[in-house]
C-alpha cells in the first residue's frame, strides 16, 4: 500500500516566511511529510527562510526537520518551468544521537 500523497506548499516571491513555515509545522506535525516548491531565486530563498523559521517551530514540540532538494518540471500556464522542490520531513529530536 502506498503511503498518502503529501501536501504540496507553493512558496512564491512575494510569500510570507512566516506564514509559510506556520503551514510547514502544521503539516509536518500532523502528516509527517511536505512537499514545497518554488520557480526562481526569490521565491527558492522565501522557500529556505521559511523551512529555517519552520524548525524553530518544530522544536517546541520536540521535533525537526530534514529537506531533500530536487529540480521538478511543472506546467505554468502551458509552459513549462523548472522548479525548486523540497521533500520535508519531521522527526523526533530524540531520534538522533
């Protein structure tokens, strides 16, 4: 059985960090797992601000973050972008040594 497909956050330039990272807690939280994508270099450094301000979040509740970054080609109004993707996952502080 496959696990569930994660919720997918699009971070543009003009995006709030910290709203953005309240999204990313609240989901890592309660699935585990998010997927955050981000075409351009502003929008990819509102996507890193906001995973940073993400574990801040995370630690309170004893958990934090790992990132695996990846390129991704997506559809933009019929033409295609490439894009940052990040696979963002929550675990146990305590988990690691």
């Amino acid at each position: 059985m496959q696990p569930p497909v994660p919720e997918t956050l699009k971070v543009s330039a003009d995006s709030r960090p910290n709203s953005v990272a309240g999204a990313i807690a609240a989901l890592l939280r309660s699935q585990g797992r998010v997927e955050v994508q981000a075409i351009g270099p502003a929008a990819v450094n509102q996507a890193v601000k906001a995973l940073a301000i993400a574990r801040g979040y995370l630690t309170e509740d004893g958990l934090d973050l790992s990132a695996q970054p990846s390129f991704v080609k997506l559809e933009v109004e019929q033409e295609e972008r490439t894009a940052m993707r990040f696979g963002v996952y929550a675990y146990r502080l305590a988990d690691v040594q």
